[in-house]
C-alpha cells in the first residue's frame, strides 16, 4: 500500500511537470489521475488498491458523524421530555476485532457516542463492557454496534 501511495504521488509530479504549473491544483489534479491510473493497473500490483481503504476510512467517518448526529438527537429527546421513559443497562459486547487499536478504536467510537460508554475490557481483550442509557434489548443493542462500527473498522483495516 505505501508503494503505491509513492507512486501515486510520484505520478502528481510527473503531471506537473508535464503541464509546466507548479500549483497545488495541478497536483491534485496530477493525483486524481494517479489515482485512475493506478486503478486501471490495479490488476498489474501486487497488493490491493490502496484507494479502497481511504474510501472505507471516510465510510466509518460518515457513520460516525450520523450515529453521533442521532444520538445527540435522542439524548435531547430523553432530557426534554419530562417524563423518564428509558431502560440504562450494561452490555457484554463480543468483538471480532482482533489487534488492540481495533478495539480501542472501537471503544472510542462507542464512549465519544452519546448515551453511551465502554466501561471495561474483559481479560481476554475480547469483550467491551457498555453502558448505555436506553437498552431495551441487549441483542439489538449487540447487533447494532457490530454492523455499524465494528463492520466499518474491519472494512478499515483488511
């Protein structure tokens, strides 16, 4: 993947030299058409297109910015509304995530969501302990986080 990157940015340079302008558009320009070019190739490299992994990067961004968007929203709903009509409970979150800044990422990603942190780790690494302020249902609870954040770091990641 850092081969590639190089590359990529070897061929910005090549653009600009090419075209004679040494601005910073031109190698954004120079880049993007490294990037194409290198997607054609992709075929041709011995590892996978490294441009898969920054769109999966600005995925598991987005994801994060609309969970945080929602949880904001219903944390306010909880805090307006007089009455208390919430279920907090701690969940045992099993993760698939092996390599410990996947797991902490992922427990960062859960506590910097409203409504909810991760309290502890299990001795094994292996299980997030969560605290979150509405639990109807600890499976739902469970399946959510691991299509939602643990999917999105493992596209990140493999």
């Amino acid at each position: 993947m850092a081969f590639q990157i190089v590359l990529n940015i070897v061929l910005a340079v090549i653009w600009m030299l090419l075209v004679q302008s040494y601005t910073f558009v031109d190698f954004v320009i120079g880049y993007f058409i490294g990037v194409l070019l290198l997607w054609f190739l992709q075929r041709f490299l011995s590892a996978k297109f490294y441009f898969h992994r920054v769109i999966a990067m600005l995925k598991l961004f987005l994801l994060f910015c609309r969970e945080l968007t929602l949880s904001n929203i219903d944390i306010a709903r909880t805090v307006l509304i007089p009455r208390l009509d919430i279920c907090p409970g701690i969940v045992a979150f099993p993760t698939r995530l092996r390599c410990d800044w996947q797991i902490t990422l992922l427990a960062a990603l859960i506590s910097l969501t409203p409504g909810t942190l991760s309290m502890a780790f299990s001795d094994d690494g292996r299980t997030i302990y969560i605290h979150s302020i509405h639990v109807p249902d600890k499976d739902e609870k469970i399946r959510e986080i691991k299509e939602t954040f643990e999917k999105a770091i493992m596209e990140v990641t493999h």
